[in-house]
C-alpha cells in the first residue's frame, strides 16, 4: 500500500502561530515558540473508502533517562546506531490522523496544542486541508495524556465545537480522580488538569470500554497499560486496514530494543509489555499497516522480522498527482 504527500502540502509554508496557552511540563520538555517551518506535513493514503491523512501537531525531544528498563547510555548509543540521536535526547512526533469517508471527519487525537516542546501545528494542518474545526464531526482521544488531548480544550475553550468525543471510560474515571491526581508525579499533573477541562467542555462526552465500533470501518482496539484505557483505532474497508496504535510504539526503542523498554509516562510498565509482547510479533505476521503517534512523520509503517529480530519498516511514500 502506497503512502502519497500531498503536492499542496509541498506548497503551503507555517505561520508559526501556536494555539492555546502553555501548560506546565517538565523542564526538559517545557514548551517553547516553533520554529519556522517549509512545508505543512501532510500525507495521505487509502483505506477502502476511507481517506486517511497523517497530520502534525510538531514535536519534542524526549531525554535519553526517560526510559526505563534501559540506561540513558544505552538508549543513546542506540538512537547513534539509528543516525537520529540529538543531543536533547529522542525526537518524539505529535502525529494526528483525519478518517474521512465523504460522510463524516473523524479525528484521531489533537495533540498537545504547544503544552510540550514546538508544538501547535494541527490548526494549521487543518487549514491547508480546507478544514475549520467546526467542520469535524468526533474525535477519538487514544488516551488522556496531555499531547493527545491538548488541541481539544486548548486556551480553556472548546475548540471543535460539533465533534462528538470519544476516551474509553476507564481513563475518565483514571484522570479525573482527585485522590490519583495528588499521588501523582508532577508530569502528569498536567494532564489531570487538562482531562478536567476536557470533561467540562465537552459533557456529552462518549465514554466507551475496550473494543468499540464508532461507525462501519472505524473501531476502537483495547490496548491497555500505556494508560488504563489506552485504545487503539482500527480502520478497515474492502479487505484494507489500518490500525493506529497510539502510544504502545516509541521511536529508538521499539522494536529493536525489546518490549520491556518502557517510558516514563506509562501507568502500569508490566501491562504495557505484555501489550506490546502480545502485539509485536502478530502484527509482524500479519504484516499489519501501522499507524504511531511519536514515530517520525507519517509514523506509517509495519514491524518486520529481520533474521529473527523485529525491525520497524516505514510505509512507502508516493506524490500523489
């Protein structure tokens, strides 16, 4: 399956305009202006009768001590091995995802609306598709942290006014607990603060659990333990499928690494492995079309098995006429 970039997506330049206000991160990850930028990255492909397009929000480098389960040296010689070790750490993208099929506009994710490092890119994305907000019918949040969710409430407003949104109901009930929220770290508090906003702008929020279908062709995928309602969304039509897997794929790591190589925003590590123990070689069998959040734009690709070892393998790109 061809992966296409857009020819006005070539053409269009950034304005450097970020949305809403800075939320609190860590001080490795605070948020600062974008740069300036060439293109708008957009890319699309075909699923049946469904457009997908690739989107993104910008991106933030991750230190090399944010992962657990391996040294920071290690994680750093390997991003040296991958050619793509900054000095700052590993380079996380903010991928978002339209599902269009003439009908309806789904959104998959929002970003973090420039919490985190050089983010706020997504309304400009939406601009160069010929898209307002108000134009988006659902949003499906993977999960409540704050650089999947942050577009939605961004400036304390709601900022897709028509969209139905969808977060499985056991991370409603995760991150608007009070009791959790002053238990927690203070990386995460941001992400409390910004689920609570979430809930309030958007009452009639659709809390759903586990595997559920949003509409014919678009379902969500239970894929617990990055979160306790951590999902994935699976888009298929006329024998073609796309599964978009969130958090359960991080760039440097995954899949070389193995699967116990965690992240420090996991909830539960143990479950999180077993996830990707789970998913990793099936999906390498089934030689299935990926979709991931942070890996590098359009965070397309399939897990392969290369002489016994997992390898991720980016999804062919193509101009599209």
């Amino acid at each position: 399956m061809t992966v296409s970039l857009s020819r006005r997506a070539v053409a269009l330049g950034l304005t450097g305009a970020a949305l809403g206000a800075f939320a609190q991160a860590p001080a490795s990850l605070a948020a600062s202006p974008p740069t300036a930028s060439a293109v708008t990255p957009l890319a699309q492909i075909k699923i049946g009768r469904f457009t997908v397009t690739a989107l993104s929000d910008g991106y933030a480098d991750m230190p090399f001590s944010y992962f657990p389960g391996r040294t920071p040296a290690q994680v750093e010689a390997e991003a040296k091995a991958q050619f793509t070790a900054r000095p700052s750490g590993v380079r996380f993208l903010f991928n978002q995802y339209l599902v269009e099929d003439g009908t309806s506009r789904i959104l998959i994710d929002a970003g973090p609306a420039g919490s985190i490092g050089q983010t706020g890119r997504l309304p400009e994305a939406l601009v160069a598709l010929g898209l307002r907000p108000d134009q988006i019918d659902a949003v499906i949040v993977t999960h409540m942290h704050q650089d999947h969710m942050g577009g939605l409430i961004a400036g304390g407003e709601r900022r897709f006014p028509k969209a139905e949104v969808y977060v499985d109901r056991r991370d409603v009930a995760h991150w608007t607990d009070p009791a959790k929220q002053v238990g927690a770290p203070d990386y995460l508090q941001t992400s409390f603060r910004f689920a609570s906003d979430l809930v309030r702008l958007y009452p009639k929020l659709q809390a759903t659990e586990g595997d559920h279908q949003i509409m014919r062709g678009v379902s969500l995928v239970d894929l617990t333990g990055h979160t306790p309602g951590h999902i994935g969304v699976r888009i298929e039509d006329a024998s073609q499928s796309l599964i978009m897997v969130s958090d359960m794929i991080f760039p440097v790591v995954h899949p070389r690494m193995g699967t116990d190589v965690a992240f420090l925003f996991e909830q539960d590590r143990p479950a999180a492995q077993a996830m990707r123990d789970r998913f990793f070689p099936r999906a390498a069998e089934e030689g299935a079309l990926i979709a991931a959040t942070h890996m590098p734009f359009p965070g397309l690709g399939r897990l392969v098995s290369d002489q016994g070892r997992l390898r991720w393998a980016a999804a062919d790109w193509a101009y599209q006429d």
